[in-house]
C-alpha cells in the first residue's frame, strides 16, 4: 500500500503541475469565469454525499470555516493571475514559497517561536524571491511584475487558509473540507459569468475539466497518499508539482527558463521544503509527547 501511495502523491503534484497550462488555454475567457469553474464543480461534485450523510453543516466553526473560504476565493482570484500575467515557472515558484509565510505568519500572530533551522531556511527562501525577482521591470506596467505580485499574494492568501482550515480540521470530514474550501468562490466569482455566451464551446469544457482534475482529482489522490504515508513524506513529494510546471510551460508554451529563475527558484523551493520538512518533524515531536503525556 505504500508503494500506492507514493504513486498517488506523485501523479497528484504531476497533475497540479497542468494548472497553468489549462488556465492559459482558457485565456479568453476572464480571471473571474476561470474562477467560478475552479470552485463550482468541486463544490457541487461533493454537495449529494454531504447531504446524504447530514453533514452540510459542520459541527466546528462554522465563522472560521468561512471566513478561510474567502480568503481562499481572493487566493484563487490571485493565483489566476499570476498564471495569465506571468510564465508557469515564475508563477509556481512564486507560489510554492507560501511556507515562508506559513512560518511568519505563525511566528508574529500565534507567538510560536521560530526555530534557527528555520530562520536559516526562511532567509534563503526570501534571498531566492530576491533573485528570482531580480531583473524585472517594477512597474504595473509590465506584465511579468503583476504576476508575479500576484504569485506572491496567492501564496500569502494560502498561508492564511492553511492555517486557518488547520485549526478546524478535526471537526469535519474530507468532503466538508472540499465544500467549504470552495463554497465562497462558486458565489463571489458568479457575477464573472456574465458574457460567458461568447467563450468557445471547448473552453467552457476545460473549465469543467479544469474543476474535476485540480478540485476533485488533485485532492482526493494528495489525501489517499496522506492516509499511508508520513505527512513530511506526502508534501514533500508534491514539490514535483514545480518541475512538472516548468517543465510543460517548456515543453508545450516553450517559455524561456532564466538563469535568475533557475537559481531564485531552485532557493525558494529547498527553502521551503526545508522549512515544511522540519515543521512537521516538530509537529511529530509534540505529538509524541502529548502521546506520551496522555498515557
């Protein structure tokens, strides 16, 4: 069963890494309309087992709950635009920096003390947003600097959910997780959906397609792996997420990889891993002694 679920993680970050191919090929239509498939279809896939099991309504906080949907419908809104304005590789990146904040954020609103490991790896992660930066015009006349803003903001939008959804995340079930991620973008992005009579038949189909895989697809084989394999080992695994993108942006867009990207990037991402990694051994850690304590 391991094997499985080392297999499940690794085409779930091989599958995540089609998101800015599949947002690019729907260019035509707007952010917004984009949006609204990325949280409609997910959002009604799970609505008949919920109902059928009673568990529309979530026995923990429900204000939290949605609340960390909002912000999640502005990180999505963000994370769209990083994808339309920007190349893959500067958008994924960008993005996969959100432990950073994880981290920050934990450190100056929950006082939770940053380790020196950490504080190590937070400082090569951000000297790596620095190069990767390094170069671009600063201007919001240039699209390259507002998807890449806009990457920076998504992942900072992430950090937040994460550790918001990571406080209320005994209290509900996987298809309440998948709900209440996506329930506020299905109605902030409908009033998007206005001229969506002029978007191609076909476009319109991979925004159906684009929900199901990255919703639904993406979701479901990451927390099939979770459930057989070490957390540390999951998400460390999903970082083939970033060279799956580069690599198709490459391959099929042909975008140009950098020498600032490759270096920034290569920063960012073991900066962040590194930082995930020791995270969670932490997280072990105290787990074990409440464990320990409890017996």
């Amino acid at each position: 069963m391991t094997k499985k679920a080392i297999y499940a993680v690794v085409l779930c970050a091989l599958i995540a890494g089609t998101n800015g191919i599949l947002i690019k090929y729907m260019s035509s239509m707007n952010t917004g309309t984009i949006g609204w498939f990325r949280a409609i279809v997910p959002t009604l896939f799970v609505l008949p087992a919920l109902l059928r099991n009673d568990e529309l309504r979530p026995r923990g906080n429900y204000k939290t709950l949605l609340l960390a949907s909002l912000i999640n419908a502005g990180r999505m809104y963000l994370y769209l635009i990083a994808f339309t304005y920007t190349s893959i590789g500067n958008a994924v990146v960008l993005f996969y920096s959100y432990p950073l904040f994880v981290a920050a954020i934990e450190s100056v609103y929950l006082k939770q003390k940053i380790p020196k490991k950490q504080l190590v790896f937070l400082m090569v992660a951000f000297a790596g947003i620095i190069v990767t930066y390094a170069g671009k015009p600063f201007s919001f006349q240039s699209d390259d600097f507002i998807g890449m803003i806009a990457a920076m903001g998504a992942a900072v939008g992430y950090a937040v959910t994460v550790i918001l959804f990571k406080t209320e995340a005994q209290n509900f079930s996987k298809n309440q997780l998948i709900f209440y991620q996506n329930i506020a973008g299905a109605v902030v992005f409908l009033p998007f959906l206005v001229g969506i009579g002029s978007a191609e038949i076909d476009q319109i189909g991979v925004g159906v397609i684009y929900g199901l895989i990255i919703g639904i697809g993406v979701f479901k084989l990451f927390f099939f792996g979770l459930k057989h394999l070490p957390a540390a080992t999951a998400t460390s695994l999903m970082y083939l997420e970033v060279v799956s993108a580069i690599a198709l942006g490459y391959l099929i867009l042909g975008e140009t990889l950098t020498l600032n990207m490759i270096i920034g990037g290569a920063m960012i991402v073991f900066g962040s891993w590194s930082i995930s990694r020791l995270k969670r051994k932490e997280e072990a850690k105290n787990s074990d002694l409440l464990t320990g304590d409890s017996q």
